[in-house]
C-alpha cells in the first residue's frame, strides 16, 4: 500500500468521513521523519494528514506532551506510537524568500518565537548537543570550533524551543502571523539555537538577520552568528545519524556548504 492510499485509510478510519466524501487528497510535504498529505471533503473542509516516517527516531511521547503543553486545538488524532496524526487545516501558505525577508513577517515570527520561549515547560527533553558527534565525518578545525564553543555556551539557561524552523514549519497566515508547525524535535534549549537555526535554513541576508536581532531584544550579534554555526554544524552531524537517501546525501552537500561559510563566524 502506498502512502497516499495509507494516508486516506488513516482519515477515514479517524474521522466522521467514508471515502465517498473526499474530493481530493493530495502530496504536500515529504521530510526525512514524516510525510504529508492535504485533503479536501465535500462538506468544502480542508485536513492535513501526517504519515511518520522517523525509524524511531522521533521521541513522539515527547511530542505528545508539547501537544498538550501547547494545547493544539488543531489535531485530531496523534498516535504516540509512531506519529501518525490527522489535523484541521491552518489558513496560510508556507511563507516564500521574499515574504521572508519583509518587515511584516520578521515582525510576525519574533512575535511567535518570543511566546513560544516564554512557555513554562516540564518534563520536556533537553536538547542534547552531543548525540549525533561521533557518527558525524566532522573535518578537524568544524570539530574542534563546535566542541569548544559548545562547552562555552551548553550551561545557558534554556527555554521551550521548536528547534527545527525551516519554511516548511512555518504557516504565515492571511492575518499577516506566523504559526508554528511539526513540534517533532521540540526540546529545551538556549534561546539562540530556534533563531540562528532558522536563519541558516532560510539563508537569511545579513541585513534582515541584523533586524530580526533588534526584534527579539537580543543585544548580542555576534553570539547569534555564532550560534548559526553551531546549528549547521549539528544538522551537518545529524545527517550521519539518519538513512542515507539521495536526498540526505543533497542536504549534507548542500549544509556543508553553508557550515564552510558561517565558518567565517567564529574562525575570526
């Protein structure tokens, strides 16, 4: 069975819906831990239905409970087990480069960023900034910088963070916010890690970096560059500790090309 047909059995077997209901169900995302389908009723309601897809990679009990931290109205069924979920659909698209680089949007994301670390969170997993280093093929000089700086910065206080923003996570609604997505990788961190990762997903100019700083009352630049590093150096790790498809060996090539750049950073 394919994951579409897979993703159509889930939705009907957890909804009020039979199959004669669906005018459309279509391919909308597809990760390296889960995939998703977008799919439309007769009744005009629109549904997301996620297939995970992590070899156990995911700590789902950990998800399950910023589901419930956060109180997501937006999920209809989430199985723990594996990840599976289906969820009501948010009004917005997956925000492009150029709506990216707009005040507006900065505005909007520091707004929701800002919230989501002021959430008092327990029992939540801590970031571990060691887990995927001794799989990694790290060149000598990228293993020694993240190592070293890591040691410096690993006792910051921490917060609850998303800790994998990317475009794809992000829904930029018609009300002109931003709402966050796929809490898989959730854990506690330091503050920087969210917004230093979503800088180097998004490859964020330097110039909207500098605003989006001012945005978040962050007075330190320089410590959020060298927290962008540090986040391309641990997705460059962390691509070693996942299944090597053709487009895990893309994103390494493609994240080892950022990590030479932001190199600059902290190599000064």
């Amino acid at each position: 069975m394919n994951n579409r047909s897979k993703a159509i059995n889930l939705f009907i077997n957890k909804t009020k819906y039979n199959r004669s209901d669906l005018l459309s169900c279509v391919a909308i995302h597809k990760g390296f831990t889960n995939v998703s389908y977008k799919v439309q009723t007769n009744d005009m309601c629109f549904y997301q239905i996620r297939l995970g897809n992590d070899k156990g990679k995911v700590n789902r009990q950990n998800e399950l409970k910023l589901h419930q931290l956060l109180k997501l109205t937006d999920f209809i069924y989430y199985d723990v087990s594996n990840g599976n979920a289906v969820k009501k659909w948010i009004s917005g698209v997956n925000p492009t480069k150029r709506q990216i680089s707009s005040n507006s949007f900065l505005k909007a994301f520091a707004e929701s960023l800002m919230w989501l670390h002021r959430v008092k969170a327990s029992n939540i997993v801590k970031h571990n900034y060691w887990d995927c280093i001794e799989k990694a093929k790290l060149p000598l000089e990228h293993k020694a910088a993240y190592i070293s700086l890591i040691k410096d910065y690993e006792r910051m206080p921490l917060v609850l963070s998303h800790n994998d923003l990317s475009a794809d996570n992000l829904i930029y609604t018609p009300s002109k916010k931003v709402v966050f997505i796929d809490y898989e990788w959730a854990r506690m961190n330091n503050k920087y890690w969210d917004v230093a990762n979503f800088i180097r997903e998004v490859n964020l100019p330097l110039r909207e970096i500098k605003i989006l700083c001012k945005l978040l009352k962050f007075n330190n630049l320089h410590q959020l560059l060298t927290f962008v590093y540090l986040t391309t150096n641990y997705a460059y790790q962390w691509t070693f500790n996942m299944p090597f498809t053709p487009i895990m060996k893309r994103y390494r090539q493609l994240t080892f090309k950022k990590l030479k750049r932001y190199y600059q950073f902290v190599s000064n």
